[in-house]
C-alpha cells in the first residue's frame, strides 16, 4: 500500500471501495453437512454471522469444512475488510439444523 493505495502484483491501483450492500440468508438445512455459498462479484469485504444461537464452521477450500476450518462460536461473527474476494465461495457446517447464515457482502 502507498498513499492509501492498494496495488496488485503487477503495480495496478485496486479499487477497494465498497458502495452497495448485499445481504445473502443462506440456510444450512442438515447439521454438519457442508453448504456453500459464492459471493458476489465485485465483493470487496463481508460479515457473517448465525441467526440462531450455535457454532459454524467455516472454510474457503470445497470439502475441508470438517478438517480444516475455523470456528465462529455461538453469538460471534466474521468479517474481511479491504480486500477483493469476488467470486469467492464459503463453505460451512452448523452443529444444528436449519441454522441461517447472515451475510453482508459490500461491492
């Protein structure tokens, strides 16, 4: 970064700025199931929580969501700021059935 400007690999300037929110409820139907959700394209940062009180887990590599994972806990969320995840998937589990993910990506 220099100036406040993020460049890539290449020495282009990023645009990094998100202007628009886009909330995405995803249900996880069956618990400890992996269930995937694509961001938007242009997502620049992103929060998501669980509507209901239980742990998630979450990853960002298909069918490692119950090896390698992190672990939002009940009443916790997640968060990327500054950064350009468009396209990119999600993969959860819940510990409970019919649990709802709340995201907000901002493009």
């Amino acid at each position: 970064m220099q100036n406040g400007v993020i460049y890539d690999e290449l020495g282009n300037p990023q645009n990094l700025v998100a202007k628009t929110p886009i909330v995405i409820n995803k249900t996880l139907t069956t618990q400890n199931t992996e269930y995937s959700q694509v961001l938007p394209a242009g997502t620049k940062c992103f929060t998501l929580q669980a509507r209901t009180a239980t742990d998630i887990k979450l990853c960002f590599t298909a069918l490692a969501s119950d090896t390698t994972y992190i672990t939002l806990k009940s009443g916790s969320s997640y968060n990327e700021e500054g950064i350009d995840v468009s396209n990119k998937t999600l993969y959860m589990q819940a510990a409970s059935d019919g649990v709802v993910i709340e995201i907000v990506a901002w493009v």
